[in-house]
C-alpha cells in the first residue's frame, strides 16, 4: 500500500494544526504552510502525494495555487476546502484538477475517507503508468518492426496488446486469433511475430479461403520438378518460406477437411515433404490461425476438426469490435487523418467535434477498416483544413443541449450537492456517455469516475 506525504496550506493556525494531529494519528506522514511561498518550497524539495488547500491565503488564492501545482507537478492530487464556497468555486475546482472539495467546517473523518479514496486512485494510477510503460514500449516495437501501430487506449484493446506480448514470449506456442472483418488480425498476428524471437524470420500470411484444393499440397509443402504436369522447376512451400519464423492462416476455416487432416499431420509431426520427393524435411514454424466465424457453431457441425481446432488454439486472443470499445474512435479518427491526409498530401489540421460525437454512436459492422475507410473518403472529399459531418455523409446530428440554467443551483448551498447535481446534468446533456460528460466538465475520465463514486450515483 501507498505511504502518502500530506502537504496542508492553510493559514489557519489551529484548523492546519488540528488537520495535521489527526492525520499523523493514521500513520501519514503530514507538512504544513501557512503561506504558498512556503508551500512552495516544501514541493520543492520533498515528494508530495496530496495537498489540502484552503482557497483563501495571503500572497495568492487557493486557485492560483492549484493551477501553480497542476503545472509544475502534475502527479499531486489536490483536496480544496473553503468557508466561502459556492457553485461557481465548486465548478472551477473540478475543472482545475481538484480531486475532493470540502466546506468548512467538515467532518474530519470526512476528510479521512476522502485521503483514502484518493490513496486508492494513486495506487491504481501508479499500476496504470506501469502497464502504460509497457504498452508504450510494444507500440515502439510495433512501429519499428511492422511498420504502423495497434492504436487505442481502451482497457480492452490494452489487454489485447498485453496477450500479445506474454503468448509471443513462447514462441512455440500456436495462437488463435478471432474477431469480426475488419477489427485488425493480422496486425495482431504480426505484432506477435516481431514482439518474439522470430522476427528475424520471416512472417508468411496465407488466405485460406483463396487455396484451391487441387493447390493445396503444392502450395503448402511444395513439389519437385517433374512431379505433375506443368511442374517446370523446384518449388519451396508456405512451410518451407516461413521456416524458423511465423506461418499465418487467415480464415482457416474455409479450409477443406481433407486438407485440415493433411495440416494436422504437420503441425504434430513438424516435417513436411513435397510432392515427388522421397524424403521429409524438418520445420520449425510458428502458427498464427485466425478467423472471423463462430468456430464453436463450426466444430458442432462437424465442419472443422476438433483436433485440429485444439492444435491450433494453444492460444486465443478474442479481438473486440470497434462499437465495444468506442472511446478509441477519437484516437483512431485522428491517427488515420493524420497517416491518410500525409499519403494524399493533404493538410487536415481539425476535425469537428460532431464528427467524434456520431462516430462514437455509429455501430461499425466493418470495424476499424470501415472507420479507416471513411477517413479517407473525407480527405479526398475535403477542399479545406477540417473534417466536418459533411465529408462523412453521417446526417441526424442533434444540436448540442444547454447547460442547465444556473438558476437551478442558487438554492443550493451543500457544495457536495453542488458537486453532485453538476454530474449529474452533465451526464444527463450527453446521454450518459462518461467520457463526454467529462469533456464537457473539463475533467479526466478517471476524475468522473472518482466523484460518482463518492457520491454513491447510479450512472
């Protein structure tokens, strides 16, 4: 767990004094000033966790301090007390990056379960920029090696990243890869090849679908000269090609039995040996399946091989479709502008936020290719610097609803109330999309997520 350094700003002799005693008492590990030129030297030198910070001081107000802190040591969470607060104070602490706001005077056990609430996000924070130094590290990888990036920052196309990383460790281990058209197997699939030890190998992609039977051995074993009619010369096979590095069938299922039992044989055995030959040759071949059916339907019907199935699922990686992870479609949107308008030489500069708005409702049944898809129809569309719903043939766009009316809050005084209603309405004006709602209070997602939290809101 966590030791938190509380640093108190008050100039309150008695309340910082009396704050202090009872923290100290919880085993944290608490500084005072009185003034923010002695905050600030504090900050300077010792590693702060949080900071409680009266909004009234000599020198500077509660709010420059914040906005101070926020720039020069963006990690310290910020609790804000007040004896004068209103709804206006309330609202601009959210949005100035304040994680708690208590009136005066409050409950210190109050103030308590607040410090602890806050240890908790700290702590999920500090495992959050672990995974993020890791994520980072395989998307550099990704980009140098494959060339362009597995790009989102949702929690499931992260955990799609994490599988990749801890299955290309074994590079033995066969993997099996679905998901709907266009949610991006392949990238996975050679994302994998270049994050193991065979990405000096060669990585070989086969359409499955697209081998005619009479093809198949030829294709996947290879032959020798004269061994059929039009076998003018020595021909190396996909398993052959891909020796020592990564075979990837795509759409495996489209495979007919009788080749799914000659495949089998291969993959148990590691040796394949062409047509006309009369010896066997030993491959070391990684295999990469993928397909985007319901293969459980497939092996009920008896229309693909159990064992062969459990051959090649060592592994499984399940792809999400892009409507179940829509809060990427803003990164997504804005990485293939910028790689799209650069190939097209254009110079797209902004994209209307009623553009992120509708995409993020669209449902996508061709996935991350159909959002790429209509990028680039856009660019080509586009005559000028910005993208706009018109570019994107995407009609129905519902004007943006008022904030409600600051009449509402005046008789209201409970900052916590304040707090409340303000999330509430906020939700309320963006169809409860949290990640909007937090735009339009000018907070962190994970900031959105701590207040309805605190204050116990069904959402």
């Amino acid at each position: 767990m966590v030791s938190l350094k509380i640093l108190i700003l008050d100039d309150e002799k008695v309340f910082r004094e009396e704050i202090r005693e009872f923290l100290e008492n919880d085993d944290f590990t608490v500084l005072v000033a009185e003034r923010p030129s002695e905050a600030f030297n504090i900050l300077q030198n010792d590693s702060i966790d949080i900071l409680i910070l009266d909004i009234r001081l000599p020198e500077m107000d509660g709010f420059a301090v914040l906005e101070r802190v926020k720039e020069l040591y963006p990690q310290i969470e910020v609790i804000m007390i007040t004896g004068h607060g209103d709804m206006d104070a309330v609202i601009q602490a959210m949005r100035m990056g304040a994680v708690e706001f208590f009136p005066k005077p409050f409950r210190l056990l109050d103030m308590k379960a607040a410090i602890k609430r806050t240890r908790r996000f700290i702590e999920l924070n500090q495992r959050y920029k672990e995974v993020n130094r890791s994520y980072e590290a395989i998307a550099k990888d990704l980009r140098d090696n494959v060339g362009y990036e597995i790009v989102g920052n949702s929690k499931k196309i992260r955990q799609v990243m994490e599988l990749m990383h801890k299955v290309a460790q074994s590079d033995q281990t066969s993997v099996l890869i679905t998901g709907e058209s266009g949610t991006g197997k392949e990238l996975v699939a050679r994302g994998i090849h270049y994050l193991s030890s065979r990405k000096k190998n060669f990585f070989h992609a086969v359409n499955c679908s697209a081998i005619p039977d009479s093809l198949f051995e030829s294709e996947f074993f290879g032959h020798r000269k004269g061994a059929f009619t039009g076998a003018n010369e020595d021909k190396a096979g996909w398993f052959e090609i891909a020796n020592g590095g990564t075979l990837f069938l795509d759409e495996i299922v489209d495979m007919q039995p009788t080749m799914q039992s000659k495949l089998l044989r291969v993959l148990e055995d590691r040796k394949v040996r062409r047509i006309g030959a009369t010896t066997d040759l030993s491959v070391d071949v990684r295999i990469i399946a993928a397909t985007n059916q319901d293969i459980q339907s497939l092996l009920d019907d008896n229309k693909f091989r159990n064992d062969l199935y459990y051959r090649l699922n060592s592994f499984e990686i399940v792809i999400p479709p892009l409507r179940e992870h829509p809060e990427d479609i803003p990164v997504l949107l804005e990485y293939y502008t910028d790689l799209l308008s650069r190939k097209m030489n254009k110079k797209i500069t902004a994209i209307d936020e009623s553009v992120v708005r509708i995409l993020q409702d669209y449902n996508f049944p061709g996935n991350i290719r159909e959002l790429r898809n209509m990028v680039e129809r856009a660019i080509i569309l586009s005559d000028g610097n910005r993208l706009t719903s018109r570019e994107f043939a995407i009609s129905g766009i519902s004007p943006d609803a008022e904030m409600v009316a600051a009449k509402e809050y005046e008789q209201i005084f409970d900052l916590e109330e304040l707090e409340k209603l303000t999330i509430i309405r906020a939700m309320e004006q963006t169809g409860y999309k949290k990640t909007e709602a937090a735009q339009l209070l000018n907070i962190t997602r994970q900031s959105l997520d701590r207040r309805i939290e605190k204050h116990g809101l069904k959402l």
